[in-house]
C-alpha cells in the first residue's frame, strides 16, 4: 500500500472513531453531538487538503522520474501556486535542461567521432563487453571477411589459417605488429582497450602500409643501385681499358704462352663486360621512364608475347596457349613497359613450368571481363610457390632460382605500380601458380 492511501486510511479511521464518539452524546446531549460531529467533518476535510498538499512534491518527484527514465529531457515540469513547491519545481527542471545540455553535447561529439572513424584511412574495429563486432568504420568493412561481421567474435570470421584476421585476432593487447595478408599486402595492427562503464572494452587499429613499405623501399634500392652502378662502372671501364692494352703484348711472347695469355685476357674481357651487363640490369628499374599511356589491345600484345616464345616452349616439351579470352575493350597502358615486364612473366612461368614436377607442362593465358575489370593472368603448372610467403614475391633481389638476382619481379612491380594496376602472384592449390593483373587503375 502507497504512503497516500495509509495516510488517507488513519486519517478516515480515526475521525470515524471520533463520529463514533460523538453519536453517544446524541440522547443526552444532541446539540454538542451536532457541533462535535461538524467539527469532525471539518477536520477530515482539513486532513484531506493538508495531505494532498504535503504529498504533492512526491508528484512532481515521481513525474520528473519518469521523464528522467523516458529521457525526456527536453520537457519541463509546470509550476506551482505554492513558492516553498516552486523552488523544488525550479530545481528539477534546472536538472532537466542540464541533462539536455550534457545530451546535446554527447551528441554532436557522437556524430563527430563517427564522421571521424569513417573518413580515418585506418580500420578500426571495436568490441563489445563479450568480445563481439560492435563497431565496423568503412575501412574496417573492406577488409576481407568483416564485411557483414558486426556482432559477431572476430574468431567465428576466419577464413584463412595463418590470414590477416587470425593474425588481429592472436595480437596481444597493447602490442602494435606488422602483419601481411594472403595478397602480401603489409598491415600494422594495434590491439588496445578502454573503459565503458567501469568495464575494459577491447578495440583493433589496421592501418595499411603497403605504398609506404613499397616507397621506402624503392627509395632504398635506387640509393643503393645507383651507388653500386657508379661503383661498378668505373672499375668495369678501368678494367676494360687495362685488359685491351693487355693484349698488345701478346705478340712479344713465345706461341705457346702467347695462346694461353691470350684466352686468360678474353675470359676475364667476358666476365667483366657481364658484369657491366648484371649492373647495366639493375640501373632500369632505376631510370625506368613515366609510362606514356595509349589505348593498347590487349590480346594482340599477348599474342605477340605467345608467338615469340611458342618455340622456346616446344623445344622444353611445354605447352603454352589461351585458356580463356574475353572479348576486352583497349586498355591505357604504355605498351613497351607492358611488354617487357610480360616478357619477364612468361620467361618466369616458362622457367617454372620446365622444372615443375608434373607430367603436363602448361602456361595458359587467360583474358577474362569481371566485375573489378579485365583481369589478365598467366598461369604455370610448375607449383614452385607452395611454400614461399607473397610478402616476399616482390621483395628487392629476393628470388627462388639458383643464382638468380631477383631483377625480373622487381621490374614487373614497377611497372604495374607505375600504370597503377592491382596484381597477385599465388599458388591457385590446384597445383599450379597464376600471375593475376587487373588492368584498372586503383586511384
């Protein structure tokens, strides 16, 4: 029972007692009997209106708790004829329009953190109370898995053993690492908390750094190429021009040794202008031009490309033809540089393929319209990249052939990172290895 109806039942309880009372003085004393009775009817009257106005605060507290449960903070309680009631009154709802203050505020920050976390380059991906997506800004949806993964934990979204979420997901709180994907694009992931409520809350940043890695490194390379070529070249003409006034004396020894000197002089003549050759190799990827872009047909460059290593393959008891090609509109791209950096590409798949363990050894070339645009792919069934990770594939002078310098994929990277194209050198688990290009520009 609320404290109004108690109060309200003693105050008619005890002033039926008191009529009671009054209705025995009715035969002796019926005039005070009338007088006593009007003044306990006046009397409860006074009771009534005095516990109404005593009560009436636990009204307006009891309104202002249901808009504060409603937070309904922008209504305001109406005011009272009583001045001790206006001041309670006046302060409820100078709480009210302080919460409204407070709420507009939250709000306009709310609205610029989001705003902020979607145009922020970096992936962020923040975690509810029980370790579930509860937040996803853009960049964070593109990574591959999480685009509909808010929700749920980030385990219950790998897809790949080894891939960039099970990396994210075993990242150690308050530790930042550098991550790849299966692509060989390179990440930094931060895993951090912060407190809501009183109760940690975990968070993810993923900020690509793939361009910068590239640029750093191409930066480093050409430093470095450019002081070897300088180096190298110099002693390559000194040496040249040494080894030439060598041979003039060739004629002033006895025929036998003059033989032996002179085959002692050209084996060095051939190592040193190979060396020239191997740094001469280096120095165009470093002078490489701007790719002068015209609309180029794709299939005839790739058949050129075929024609010109038709032979070399049946002589290797390879097979190398169009496995699929699409009709494709002209491609902007600076054909020379295409070219040779496909040349590089066959003459890689044509090497795998040659020492590949299968039986059936094949390049394909495949010329296919998608929804990301023209993709063009060559594929080997030499298998030779099971176990090499794609973050190495592009890396400077990093190679998978005995003696080999790693110039070719070099090359090939620079020119597809020049025209802007997006490409991926994988096994396909089938057995095989395909060098994709999608020949759009990712501005």
């Amino acid at each position: 029972m609320s404290l109004r109806r108690r109060l309200y039942a003693y105050l008619i309880a005890s002033h039926l007692l008191f009529l009671a009372i009054t209705v025995l003085l009715f035969r002796s004393q019926p005039l005070l009997m009338l007088g006593l009775e009007a003044a306990v009817l006046f009397s409860l009257a006074l009771g009534v209106y005095l516990i109404r106005r005593a009560l009436e605060p636990l009204g307006y507290t009891r309104h202002f708790h249901d808009l504060l449960q409603d937070q309904h903070y922008a209504a305001r309680l109406q005011h009272s004829s009583d001045a001790e009631l206006n001041e309670l009154v006046q302060l409820f709802n100078t709480m009210l329009s302080a919460l409204y203050q407070e709420r507009l505020q939250i709000g306009e920050q709310q609205g610029f953190l989001d705003r902020l976390l979607e145009a922020t380059p970096s992936a962020v991906i923040v975690f509810d109370f029980d370790g579930r997506i509860s937040l996803l800004n853009a960049s964070a949806q593109a990574l591959r898995g999480l685009g509909n993964a808010k929700g749920l934990p980030l385990n219950a979204c790998l897809r790949e053993p080894g891939g960039l979420l099970a990396q994210l997901d075993a990242l150690p709180l308050g530790e930042s690492q550098l991550l790849t994907d299966a692509d060989g694009r390179r990440y930094r992931g931060q895993r951090g908390q912060f407190y809501d409520r009183g109760f940690a809350r975990h968070f993810l940043l993923v900020e690509e750094l793939t361009e910068e890695l590239e640029s750093s490194e191409r930066t480093t390379y050409e430093k470095l190429i450019r002081v070897l070529a300088h180096e190298v070249n110099n002693t390559v003409a000194a040496t040249g021009s040494v080894l030439d006034s060598l041979l003039y004396y060739r004629g002033q020894l006895a025929e036998r040794d003059s033989e032996d000197f002179s085959t002692a002089i050209l084996a060095v003549q051939r190592r040193n202008a190979s060396l020239g050759e191997f740094i001469e190799r280096f120095t165009r990827v470093v002078k490489m031009p701007a790719p002068e872009l015209r609309p180029v047909a794709v299939r005839d460059m790739m058949d050129d490309i075929l024609y010109l290593y038709r032979e070399q393959c049946r002589s290797r008891g390879i097979t190398i033809a169009w496995q699929r090609c699409d009709q494709a509109p002209a491609i902007a791209m600076d054909r020379q540089l295409m070219e040779q950096a496909l040349l590089n590409v066959v003459k890689n798949a044509m090497e795998a393929a040659e020492t590949g363990a299968g039986a059936d050894r094949r390049i394909d070339f495949v010329l296919a319209r998608e929804a990301q645009g023209v993709r063009l792919s060559v594929i080997d069934s030499g298998n030779l990249l099971g176990d090499v990770p794609a973050r190495q594939l592009f890396t400077p002078f990093f190679t998978t052939k005995k003696g080999g310098q790693g110039i070719g994929l070099l090359f090939v990277r620079e020119v597809l990172n020049r025209h802007g194209f997006r490409y991926q050198l994988a096994a396909t688990g089938n057995g095989a290895t395909s060098f994709d290009i999608w020949l759009s520009r990712q501005d």
